[in-house]
C-alpha cells in the first residue's frame, strides 16, 4: 500500500510539472500579435452589464496603443482576449498595441450568472 501511495503521488508530481511548464511556455507565443507600449494615444473602454457586453464590436487600429478598460454599469465582469495571456477586470486598464490586423475574441472571464457564457464580443484590428 505505501508503495502504491508513494507511485500516485510522483504521477500527481509529474503532471503538475508537466502544466506548469506548458503554461509558462505559451504565454510568450500567445501575445506574439499584441505589445505593451508605455503610453497610449487612445482610450477604449468596454462596458459590461449583467450578461452582455455594449457592443458586439470594438474597432481599433493596428500599431495604435490604446488604453483598454472595463467598466460594469450592473455585476462584476472582466475581459478575456483569447489566445492571449491578457484579462482585465472592472475598474482595471491595460495599454495595449494591436500588431497585426484580424478579430480577435473577448469573453466575460468572471463567472457573473446565469447569461455569462453568452458575453462574447471582438475588437476588430484594421
């Protein structure tokens, strides 16, 4: 029996290390399309409500930093970019660089409810 304990616990070990080390390597190939300048020359603020988003499109320019905010007018809510590292909660701003034009998806990453899977929206870089 300590024998058994002692395999399960190295597997549990391994695994750890194992997506620990997944994480750390994808974060700097997600972002490959978005930099951090220092100042931005424009503000976007996203604002959430109680299971949606103001808009179902937020356009921005590629290579123009931009500050980008959440704002919630009912719950609390934040914004994932998916297939990036980058969230911003309510009441937080990250500046931001788009570097290469596409759409790239948002969703609410708080669980808010009931209608949270459907806080879906894209900020649209041309």
């Amino acid at each position: 029996m300590r024998l058994r304990s002692k395999l399960v616990g190295v597997a549990i070990i391994a695994m750890l290390v194992m997506v620990i080390s997944a994480c750390g390597a994808s974060s700097t190939t997600m972002n490959e399309n978005i930099s951090e300048p220092s100042a931005a020359t424009t503000e976007l603020v996203i604002e959430a409500k109680s299971w949606a988003f103001d808009k179902p499109e937020y356009h921005v320019k590629k290579g123009e930093a931009i500050k980008l905010s959440v704002k919630s007018s009912s719950g609390f809510h934040g914004i994932k970019i998916e297939n990036t590292s980058y969230s911003i909660q309510t009441n937080e701003s990250k500046i931001l660089s788009f570097d290469k034009p596409g759409e790239y998806n948002i969703y609410c990453n708080i669980a808010c409810g009931t209608g949270h899977s459907k806080m879906k929206a894209k900020i649209i870089v041309s």
